[in-house]
C-alpha cells in the first residue's frame, strides 16, 4: 500500500494515526463530491498524499486537522480541474437519459449503500440544502457542524482567517435556515 522508502516504524506510525479518522475522512469526502466513488477516490488520494509527505508532519501536532487539510485541498484542486473538464459533458442530459431507464431510489439503494444509511441518518431536506451551499460555505459547514472542528482548527484545513470561518460559518448557516424554513 505504502512505498518502500520509509521505515516500517513510520509507516506502522502513520498506519496507526490516520486509521481512526478513514470514516471522517469519508463522510467529509461525501458530503463534499455528493458522489460515492469520488469520495472513495479522495480519501485515497489524500492518504496517498498524507504519506507521501509524512515525513512533513509535526509529530505532537494536530494529525487531524492535518489530515484534512490534505483532503479539503486535495478536494479543491479536483474541483478546480472538474470545473474545467464539466463543459464536455451536459449533466442534465446524462440524468435525463439515466431516469428513463433506472428506478432512482433502487439505484441509490444499491450503489450506495452507506450514503443511503448516511441519508437516512440525516433528513433528506437537511443533505440536500448543504448539498445546495456554495462550496465554500459547503466545506466550513462540513468541518464545523458535521466534523466537529474549531474554528481555529477549520482556519488551518482551509488557509484562510478564523474571522473568515466565522463569517462563511454564519452566512452557510443562514442560507440553510433559510431554505429549510420555506
């Protein structure tokens, strides 16, 4: 899974701090793609890149703002290129094509059965007015409501001011209230 370059120690050291956080780092990753394979895809990516630059941690640090970090820019640069890449393909005229020919809820249920249990955990009204954020109201709401993290903690994963937080924070929030009451 690893390379070879580093010691077993470090690797069994990384093994051992990033294992707890693979279902945060997961459903992060989801709420943030709104797709199951590319959450699947950035987790990877991100543990792949966390390893990879292991060596950079600060041992005694926080390892799970660290790790999300990686995953929140990781994220970014992929939505960046997404971006980019989304004018080739109408996504309105693949769904309308797709409903023609699959049951939604059937589909949903079978391939993807965790965030069909995420959902369930969660109204559906409420997923789907964060999924209906900007991405960066999305990514603070995720890391403060769902994730749990400081606003200190969420100002290092995303490189920008605590006030910044702060205001994406309230503003996220005030959006979702607002269509959650209507």
């Amino acid at each position: 899974m690893f390379g070879l370059k580093k010691s077993n120690q470090s690797r069994a050291q990384f093994e051992a701090l990033v294992a707890p956080w693979f279902d945060a780092l997961y459903a992060s990753a989801l709420r943030l793609t709104r797709n199951e394979r590319n959450a699947e895809d950035l987790v990877q990516d991100t543990v792949m890149r966390a390893w990879r630059f292991f060596d950079k941690f600060e041992q005694g640090t926080n390892f799970r703002a660290w790790i999300f970090k990686i995953l929140t820019n990781t994220f970014i640069n992929n939505y960046r290129r997404n971006t980019r890449e989304r004018a080739l393909q109408d996504e309105s005229e693949r769904q309308s094509v797709e409903a023609r020919f699959f049951s939604a809820d059937v589909t949903e249920q079978t391939q993807n059965p965790e965030e069909y249990l995420l959902d369930r955990v969660m109204s559906e009204d409420v997923l789907k007015a964060i999924d209906g954020l900007s991405i960066d109201f999305r990514m603070v709401v995720i890391l403060a409501d769902l994730q749990e993290f400081s606003y200190k903690e969420i100002a290092e994963i995303l490189d920008v001011p605590v006030g910044t937080v702060m205001s994406r924070l309230f503003r996220g929030r005030k959006q979702l209230q607002k269509v959650l009451l209507a």
